[in-house]
C-alpha cells in the first residue's frame, strides 16, 4: 500500500511550480483514446477531443511511478478559468494556515478521490474505463465518467467520478470533479474558502 501523501503526484507540484495555479495544458489533447475508453460512432469531433484529453491523461497517470522513475513528467489537466480563479483564491487564503492541512487536494488525491491505492497499480489493472454521458450543448460542454479501480486484486474501493469540459480558449478543459451527491471539486474548494473567511472575520 502507497500513501498518498507522499505521493501527490499531479498537485503538489503543480502547486508548486507556478505558485498561482496555472496548470499546463496536457499535450494529450490531440492523442487518440486507447481501448480502455468507450467510443462511440456519435460523438462530435470536439467530444472525441475531450474523451481523448481524459484518456491519455488516466492513461499516463495510473502508470507513473515516481519510486521508480522520480524524475518522470507528472501529467497534468487544464482548468477553466472559473476554476482555476478558486484554485488561486484557495491556495492565497491558505497561505496563512501552513502549520494546517489546508487547500485542495492537501489531503488526498482528486484524480483518484482516495488516499492510498495497491502497489504496482496502473491502468491496466485498474481496469480503466471512460465513458462520455453528454452529449448536450456538445459544441462547448462534455460530461466523462471515470471508472476504475484502486485495489484489483480484491475488487474493491471501486471509483466513479464524473468530469464535466468545457471548451475554452481552444482547447477543452476540466470545470469539475464530481465525486458523489453533493460532494464536487469545486464545491469542496467554495467549502473550505467559506470556512477560511469566516475564520478570518473572527479574528
């Protein structure tokens, strides 16, 4: 078993590298899906871009071992600007909290929604699937499921989350992480922003 927190593949560089969250924009954009995704003869060319963009990114991500490889390119999503503005909100709210875990995804990974996942995991054995749900608004919208699992050899901590794309600025990028009722990327970062400011007026 991995923890998690020594890990942190994507965030806690990307965090680090340009300090106000400008993630950049994944190369993976233009790549083909691999036979993990489910296509379909109906898609637009700009949905096909989208399940692309996610595929080549679960793809590279379940295979990166940074213990065995630590100076291998952690791959990245790019964010809408609606997202990336609480992204940056967040983490300078945060900047007053370092002796705290505070800031999103500072205690868990949001591509896997977990913690800590079987050693040798990849995207094979996750059995990783991607489906596109959406097809409304399809010239600027896309909704992904994400399937796969953390721990294969037992079947279980079974993992579907939702990507809602948009398509911005020419290329698609991620507005949202759905995780289950109620509980999102980007409700999770307005949570703890709301939490941070309240503490803040009681000082």
């Amino acid at each position: 078993m991995r923890l998690r927190s020594h890990v942190f593949r994507t965030w806690a560089l990307a965090f680090s590298a340009l300090g106000l969250m400008q993630i950049e924009t994944a190369n993976a954009q233009q790549a083909s899906p691999t036979s993990a995704a489910q296509t379909s003869t109906t898609q637009t060319p700009q949905q096909s871009e989208a399940l692309a963009l996610l595929t080549q990114f679960y793809t590279d991500y379940l295979n990166l071992n940074i213990h065995t490889n630590p100076n291998a390119k952690v791959p990245s999503l790019p964010f809408t600007r609606a997202f990336n503005n609480e992204l940056r909100k967040n983490k300078l709210l945060c900047r007053k909290h370092q002796d705290e875990i505070c800031g999103f995804a500072a205690d868990g990974d949001p591509y896997l929604d977990a913690q800590d996942f079987s050693d040798g995991l990849n995207a094979k054995n996750a059995r990783l699937k991607l489906d596109l749900l959406s097809k409304e608004n399809a010239k600027n919208k896309a909704l992904i499921r994400v399937h796969f699992f953390l721990f294969p050899d037992s079947n279980t901590d079974e993992r579907n989350l939702l990507y809602r794309l948009k398509y911005e600025e020419g290329t698609w990028r991620v507005d949202d992480i759905i995780y289950g009722p109620n509980s999102s990327a980007r409700q999770q970062i307005r949570d703890e922003i709301r939490s941070l400011l309240k503490d803040a007026k009681g000082q």
